[in-house]
C-alpha cells in the first residue's frame, strides 16, 4: 500500500472510532438544542442576518467585507460540491444510525463540509475587515462545524478540510476585496 493509502486509513479508521462514540453519546439537553441550533445557523440563516446587520451598522467598508464573504461561500460552494462528487464518501448517520438527531442532510455525500466551508469563508471574511467581532464569528463557525460532527452528518475529517478550505477562500476574499 503506499504512503497516501495508507494516510487515508489511518484517517478513515480514527473518523469511524469518533463516529461510533458519538452516535452512541447522549448529551443533555441544553447541548442538543445549540447543536440544531447551530446547523440550522449553518443553513445561511447566520450568515444572511450577520451580513444584513453589518450592511446596516457597518463602517464604509462593508460593502467590501459582505462582497468578500459572499464570494468566498460561492467560490466555496462550487468547490464542495465537486469534491462531493468526486469523492462520493457516505456520512456517517448512513452508515451508523444516529441514537438520538433525526435531521436529513441536504445530501448523501459527506467530503468534504459545505456548511463548515461556507462558515469559515464567512467567519474569516467578515472578521478580518472587523477584527472587534472575529471571537463571537469564530464560535458561530465552530459551533456549525462541531455541530456537523455531533448531529451525524460529517466526519471529523470533513470538517477539518472544510474549515481549511473556507478560512483559506475567506482569507483570499479579504485580500482580494481591501
């Protein structure tokens, strides 16, 4: 086997230990709701409020920090969608039944985490034209990647890239757009 394959399993293997513990995990209540909470965020509804709020309240740049965010989630969208062909992996609550969130993903493939991309394109956007808000916006982008991992919708892997590849999309939005 060679060093890629071998990578994979090593990543694949400790995916399917995280997901098995997590399925079987009942966390209280109060967790539960912020994990719905957060994906159903993580669907744009965040994202388009946060933006609307920063058109309103914003300093003259916002019109550059929302056009720079929304590029690097479009740019971010088409890129997880062909990954997601491409890759065809199964999520998790396909392959494990989920003991307690019933939520259908918008999709049957899990590589990599649109909703993780689009929060960190958005997060790392927004936040490096308003450095004031950056701690309240990344616990918004991690509590939609950990949410994506707790509900049964993503593996820890996909979540890892997706925060990658959007803070990298969000970074380059800023750069290109100041």
């Amino acid at each position: 086997m060679t060093i890629p394959g071998h990578m994979l399993d090593y990543i694949s293997t400790r995916d399917h230990r995280l997901m098995r513990r997590v399925h079987r995990w009942r966390p209280p209540r109060w967790f539960r709701l912020w994990m719905i909470l957060a994906t159903r965020g993580g669907d744009g509804w965040l994202w388009y409020g946060i933006s609307a709020l920063v058109l309103i309240f914003g300093t003259p740049t916002r019109y550059a920090a929302v056009t720079a965010a929304w590029t690097a989630c479009s740019v971010g969208a088409i890129i997880f969608l062909i990954l997601k062909k491409l890759t065809g992996r199964k999520r998790p609550n396909a392959l494990v039944p989920h003991c307690w969130a019933t939520l259908l993903p918008p999709d049957q493939f899990s590589f990599p985490s649109g909703h993780t991309i689009t929060a960190f394109a958005f997060t790392i956007a927004v936040g490096s034209f308003y450095p004031h808000l950056m701690g309240v916006l990344l616990f918004c982008a991690l509590s939609v990647a950990t949410s994506r991992i707790v509900l049964g919708m993503h593996f820890l892997s996909d979540v890892m890239v997706g925060a990658f590849l959007g803070a990298g999309l969000g970074y380059a939005g800023f750069l290109i757009f100041t």
